[in-house]
C-alpha cells in the first residue's frame, strides 16, 4: 500500500502525499489554491480532529506571507488603570472604585512606571485600561502626550475600541473627532481588544454593558479612514459556539475588505481563574492552535497572525509558529490582566530568550516595530 | 518559499504511510527537515492504525523516590545529594506505606519506585523493601529500579546484573521503567553523565530483564548536547533491542530541563522540537506500541496536541514528582485533570496497568 510515486511532499501548489486522505482534503487544496474559504468550511476547520493536516493548511498560507520569519517586539504594557464600570463574566482584571487592589494611575505615575525604559528600543507602549468611571477625557490625551514628549520614538498603541467609545461618551465628540483629538495628542494604533465575541447573544451574556460589535467596528473602521492601524482579537473558550467563531472571523475579514486597516489578528484564549466563568475550566491546547490556524485561513487579507505567547503560553505559542502564527508579540515585562486569571506565564521574557523560542522552531527570528517594519534581521 | 524537500525526505514520507520500517537516513532526515505537521499527520495514523480504539490511556500511578543520596554526579540533574548532605535522605518502610495509602482512594494500582544511587544500601535492603510492599500492598503493582539504579546495585553487592534483577524479582519487583536512558549515546553520555552507566549496559539490563519476561519501558531525554543524528540512533537502539524479545511496552520522552543544573547554560528546549521528536518516534519505533508524552515538562496544552501527533497514553497521575521538578518550572495533572485532557483532544479516557490492560476507573 505504498502510494503512487508522491509529488514532492511539500509542494506548496498540490496536498502532500501523507494528507490525501485527510477529511478536509478539499480545504486543503482549496488553501493550496489560494482560494478564499466560506463559512461553512470555517466550521469545518474548526471541528476537525485531523490537526496536523489544519496546521499545515495554515502554515503554507503563512509561509507565502511571510517565508521563514517569525516576528517579535520589544514592548511594554501600561495598564494605568484597573477601575472599571463594567462587570464582564470573563474578566479577573478589574476593580470598583475604591474596593481593595484598585489602582489608578495619575499621569506622573504612568511615567514613572515606564521611566527606566527611556532609550532601552522599545517599539512600543501597550497601553489599556478599564472603562474608569470619572477619569476625564484630558487625562487620556495627557497621558498620551506626556508619553510622546518623555519617549518620542517609542509607538503609542493605546484603548480598544471599548475605551474609545466610552471616550467619546465623555467627551461630547463623535467617534471620529475623538480619534482627531487622540491622533493629535500622539495616538498611533489602536490594541484589537475589546472584540470579545460579536454576537449579540453571547455579548449579551458575558459583557453586555460592553459596546456592541457594532460600535467595535465603528471604532476601527473610522480609525483606518484617519490612518490609525488597528488589531483585531476573537476571546474564546467560553459559551461561544464554533459558528459564532466563524461568524466573528468573517465579520472582520470584511472589515478588512473595506479598509485594509487590520496588521494583525490575535485569538485570545479566555483564562478560568478568578472570575464568573471559572468553571468552564481554560481550552485545551488543540482549541488553542485551531484557533490561530484558522483565523489565518479565514482571514486572507489581515497581514499578521499573533501568537500572544503571555497569554497562550510561551510553549503552545511556539508551536503556533507552525500552525499560522507569524509573530509572538513581545517582551512585555509587566502584565496584568491575563496574570489575574490565572496565567502562570512569566510576566517578561529577554529578547535573547524570545529569538532562542523562534529558532528552535525553525523560524528567523526579526524585531519589528509596531508597524511590522523590520527593524533587524539575521540569517538563520 | 516552500518548505524543504529531499528524495530522501519523500521516500521517508511514503515508507511511514505504509508502515514500512525507516532507515537511520530516513529518520534522521526527518527530525531535520521533515515538515511537523507531516510528521504528526503520519504518526496519528500510524496511532491508529496501532490502536483504531478512539481512546487514550492513563494509569493511576505514583512517584516514590526512595532516596536523593546518589555517587552518580550527573550534570543535568538538580535532584541528587552528594552522601553526608544535610539534605540526603532515604525513606522508612513506614514513610513509604503511608505514601502508597494516601493513592489507594484514588484508585491507584502501581508506584514507580526509583531512587539515587546511594553508595551503602546493599541487594538485601531492596529485597526487604520489596517483601514489605508485598506483604502491605499485595495488589499495587511495583515499576522500579532503572537500569543505572540495578547495575548500581549488583556493583556494591558484588553481584551479576541478572542475578541481582533475579533476586529483585523474587522479592517482588513487576517491572522495570526505562529511566536512566537519557541519550543511549556514549559521546552524549561521557558530556553529560560520565560515571553513570553506559549505553551497552543500560541496554544489557532490559535485555537481561527482557529475557526473563520481565516488560520494561524505554525512555530519552534529549534537548541538551545532541544532534538529531544522536536522537536517531538512541532510537535505533532501541527498536533494535525490541527486535530480540519484544519486552518495551512503551516509549517516553522528555526534554532536558537545564534549572539549578551544572548545564544550566544550555538553552532550554520548548516544544517544537519534542512534538517533533516525539511524532518522529511513533514514525521510527514501528515496534513499540505506545508512546507516552511528558506533561510534567510540556505541560496539559502540550500533551494534548501530542495526543493528535502520535501520542496513544498520557502517562501517570505521578502524584509527586521530585526529580524533574528540581531542575525548573513543572506541571501538576490529577486523574481528573488527565481525563479532561484527553475529552478534549478527542478521545474516551480509559484507566490502565503497567501492560495497558484495561482497568476499572
């Protein structure tokens, strides 16, 4: 029962001999082909069992973006405040003004927090919050300024849609003149969270005082109309189902579509600790990497797949590497939210580190900046 | 840019999706350009093709380590202590009993009993801990004694190797886990281990073991000084040994953890490359049936996606674990842990024996 003579296993153009017998075999080929997938074959990715065959369809849709590279940063995370208004189901993050282990970060604070960061190359501030109930709209725009004056070089990628909308709550503006007044204090990305899962049903259960998906892709699509580049996420492992899944991948890929504005697509996976939602225990590994391998796949337009190593865990985001990720975020050094439910991550990892983790799964390793512009590159 | 390939490859390829057996060539061009996800496609069916069964199996089994004292000084370990340290211990039948009652509400069947190599401990005194566990747990089954701990034995008893595994059995020892393997490479093993026992007598006592009908399993820790050449032969090693009596019911593998070790400096391997090597030891061990992942170093996230590569156990519920654990960050799964593992890679949870029997939860 040898096979017929093969074509060459890893042609990138036909499905190799040891997946022709794979049940998405008609995905693969239609993944070898470059055409773009429908729902119903999004549904199909995600409830196969055949995870090697979903890891290659993705790995050769990453590989005809990006080849051997794999990306990372060096960044920092800014979580200036965790007061917020909201009482989401799957978050162990945050706290009601005044309760015990609240903080709010004046903006001295901040910039003591990320002084001894001054000329060490970061590319990046990561800079989110919770939706704080009495926080004025010029705090927002003179942390941002503050932190542009202090770290000229350092790209500002701050509030997810959820805070921007609030902003605009606050402000009085519309949706796009808090952008204006954002961008001019020195706003230069926006964080993809916030997205959660867009269906109304599920919002409704987990985070309905949230901003509706609706007003998510307001956010973001009025940001990529002023030049603001934006990521895009997807929380799951909770009460969504594997249709609610696809429906969220497609309704960004035709975001993407329209404006092109999307770098990049992080699969969040939810963390059970501390929170309403703790019983339903993390998603396996499997989920983990189907979830990146499939929002690769779906998402044929979006540059960048990001396997957010503190989150995931820096060994399954390894093997993401191999299933359509393309980037594994950056040294971070200071994280919370993810750390309050649960995850037993170091909080920072030394770039030497992050190059050693991309190696060893057969990637060059390349610091970008936040922009994905190559800022050093190596041979392997 | 297209992923490597090589006739070698492609032959490699099509020989493990007809079961056919591979070349050292074969496997080795695997390991160092095979595609993982082919090499885990290919070691899922070769899973099943083994065991059509949609299960997974695990046992409830707990870690006894009977004493850190040890003569051995390997540099990749962080668990030993040298004799007359403070922190040296041995553990009293009694420590030992109360061990084993704290597992038999669990459901437990077995221990892995296995300890340092401590310099004064005569044949006699194991025999004496094996009549005791007899006569206290006449059903628990005991895994213990590595090689390297049963040649340690027969020299400060001054016995032969297979008189010493003759009396060990006598006195109550069921089988005999494939610790102590590391890589079954000499010049691996003068780098990293260099007064532990060597390649040929670590094969001779499962052999010897073997050829009384006593089952063993067969291990490798790699990720530290070796080249996936090195891998490849350690593996042809023992497939070559399963060619003469058959006595291997399992392979296991883990990655060199470098933490509080003399070979701290060595990079730590992740998991690319054990989910590669692992699948690729599916792929080249055609003669071992099964194949079990380290949660304890790859973590639940880990060994689930292993159990889609090749992977048809997950192992012990260990209950303890020093050895491993000493040398960096770990990972803990209970029974219930294990089985939600496996429910969510796919798979029915079914609780075994040391020879994958089918045991009642």
């Amino acid at each position: 029962m040898i096979p017929a003579p093969a074509p060459a296993a890893c042609d990138a153009r036909t499905v190799p001999a040891p997946l022709q017998d794979s049940p998405i075999r008609d995905l693969l080929e239609k993944t070898a082909a470059s055409e773009r997938l429908t729902f119903d074959d999004g549904v199909r990715l995600f409830e196969t069992d055949d995870l090697p065959a979903l890891g290659w369809a993705a790995n050769l849709a990453r590989e005809r973006r990006h080849g051997e590279v794999a990306y990372y940063l060096l960044n920092r995370h800014v979580n200036y405040t965790n007061v917020c208004k909201y009482d989401c189901m799957f978050c162990s993050f945050y706290r009601k003004e005044g309760q015990e282990g609240a903080w709010t970060w004046t903006v001295d604070q901040v910039l003591e927090h990320v002084a001894a960061y001054k000329g060490a190359g970061l590319a990046e501030f990561h800079i989110v919050g919770g939706v704080h109930p009495t926080l004025p709209f010029s705090y927002y725009t003179d942390m941002l300024r503050a932190l542009r004056r202090e770290h000229p070089t350092v790209a500002l990628k701050a509030f997810t849609a959820i805070e921007i909308s609030y902003l605009a709550e606050i402000s009085g503006l519309s949706i796009r003149d808090t952008l204006v007044e954002l961008k001019a204090a020195g706003l230069d990305m926006i964080p993809g969270g916030g997205a959660e899962v867009f269906a109304d049903r599920v919002r409704y259960k987990v985070c309905r005082e949230k901003a509706d998906a609706d007003r998510w892709f307001e956010v973001h699509e009025t940001a990529h109309a002023l030049g603001i580049p934006s990521n895009a996420t997807l929380l799951y492992g909770h009460i969504e189902t594997i249709e609610e899944r696809v429906d969220h991948l497609l309704r960004l890929r035709a975001l993407q579509d329209r404006t092109g504005g999307l770098l990049s697509y992080i699969p969040l996976a939810y963390h059970p600790d501390n929170n309403r939602l703790e019983k339903l225990g993390a998603p396996s590994g499997i989920d983990a990497l189907k979830n990146v391998a499939v929002g690769r796949l779906l998402l044929d337009t979006v540059p960048h797949v990001k396997a957010y190593w503190i989150m995931l865990g820096l060994k399954p985001a390894q093997l993401a590497l191999s299933f359509g990720a393309d980037d594994l975020d950056g040294t971070v050094t200071w994280e919370r939210i993810y750390h309050m439910a649960g995850a037993t991550t170091p909080e920072g990892l030394s770039e030497e580190r992050l190059r050693e983790v991309i190696r060893e799964a057969g990637r060059v390793p390349v610091r970008r900046d936040a922009f994905y512009n190559r800022i050093a590159a190596e041979a392997a | 840019m297209p992923s490597v390939t090589s006739p070698l490859l492609d032959r490699a390829y099509e020989k493990a999706a007809a079961h056919v057996r591979l070349s050292p060539e074969e496997g080795v061009a695997l390991l160092e350009a095979g595609d993982l996800n082919l090499i885990g496609a290919l070691a899922h069916r070769r899973r099943m093709h083994l065991h059509p069964r949609n299960e997974v199996t695990y046992i409830v089994e707990r870690n006894i380590n009977y004493t850190n004292v040890c003569v051995t000084y390997c540099r990749f370990c962080a668990f030993y202590r040298r004799p007359g340290h403070k922190e040296g211990y041995v553990l009293s039948h009694d420590e030992i009993g109360r061990k084993i009652e704290e597992i038999l509400p669990h459901g437990g069947v077995q221990i892995l009993l296995q300890g340092g190599h401590h310099p004064d401990l005569p044949v006699a005194w194991y025999e004496d801990l094996l009549r005791f566990l007899r006569r206290r747990f006449p059903r628990i089954h005991v895994h213990g004694f590595s090689a390297p701990e049963i040649e340690h034995i027969a020299r400060v008893s001054e016995l032969p190797v297979e008189e010493t595994i003759r009396r060990l059995r006598e006195a109550g020892l069921g089988t005999i886990p494939g610790a102590g393997a590391e890589m079954l490479v000499d010049r691996v093993r003068d780098e990293i281990a260099p007064l532990k026992t060597t390649t040929a007598a670590w094969l001779d006592v499962h052999r010897t073991a073997h050829r009384l009908g006593m089952r063993s399993t067969a291990t490798m820790m790699f990720g530290h000084v070796e080249t996936p050449a090195e891998r490849i032969e350690h593996l042809d090693r023992v497939r070559a040994l399963q060619d003469e009596h058959g006595g291997f019911t399992a392979f296991i593998l883990w990655t060199f953890q470098p933490d509080n070790t003399a070979m701290w400096r060595v990079p730590r391997l992740e998991s690319h490359q054990y989910l590669k090597t692992a699948a690729g030891s599916r792929l080249y061990l055609e003669n071992v049936r099964n194949l079990q992942p380290s949660w304890v170093t790859q973590g639940p996230r880990v060994a689930e996606v292993s159990l889609r590569f090749g992977v048809n156990d997950m192992g012990s519920t260990m209950f303890e674990e020093n050895v491993v654990s000493a040398a960096g960050t770990t990972f803990a799964m209970n029974a219930s842990e294990i089985e939600r593992s496996i429910r969510a890679a796919g798979f029915l949870p079914r609780r075994r024996n040391v020879y994958y029997d089918e045991v009642a939860a």
